[in-house]
C-alpha cells in the first residue's frame, strides 16, 4: 500500500519538475563577460598594440601604446558604455572594447 502511494506521488512530481528544470533563469549569477568596467583595465588589441582604459564615471582615459593620453566623455551624457569626441570613440561591451579612431580602422580590444 505504501508504495503503491510513493509511485503515484513520484508520477505526480514528475511533470512538476520537469517545468521547473525548464524555466529559465533570470536570476542567475552575473558571469565574467557581464562583469562592468573596472576603474582601470588593460587591453590587448587585435593588432597587438595594449592600451589602458580608466573609467571615470561620466568619461574615461584612454592610454595608447605611445604613452599619449585622451579624455572621452560618456556619449549620449547618460552612457556608461559609450564614450566619444570628435572622431574617437571606445565602446565597451563586458570584456571588449571597440576603439575607433578618426581616419583609422576601427580595433577590437580584449582586457
């Protein structure tokens, strides 16, 4: 009798998990790739070169491979992605950044 009862509560569960198993999670843990910009980073850039990227909030720095650096305000002003003037911008996507600068091919950089 007793196990006829565990079977029939074990076929009634069954299904009930298998939703459960099947939702998605939306509160999962945040991974490495959705991490945020940290206040300085290093990035190796796809034709080799490195640079470093400071974020200051409302802008960041930049420092190129030659030592030169360039502030970037957030462009829209409310961006904490986007960062631009005149015709240089950093995108920073997670652990990637796309550097474009004026008259030059956009680069892929990874910190």
């Amino acid at each position: 009798m007793a196990l006829s009862r565990t079977f029939r509560v074990t076929l009634a569960h069954v299904p009930l998990l298998i939703i459960v198993a099947c939702v998605s999670q939306t509160n999962a843990p945040a991974t490495a790739t959705d991490s945020p910009q940290p206040r300085t980073a290093t990035y190796t850039c796809a034709d080799g070169t490195r640079i470093t990227i400071e974020n200051l909030g409302t802008s960041v720095r930049v420092l190129g491979p030659d030592g030169a650096s360039e502030d970037l305000p957030a462009s829209p002003p409310n961006q904490s992605s986007r960062f631009g003037a005149a015709h240089d911008a950093i995108v920073i996507d997670g652990r990637d950044a796309l550097v474009m600068k004026g008259g030059k091919t956009p680069l892929t950089c990874t910190r």
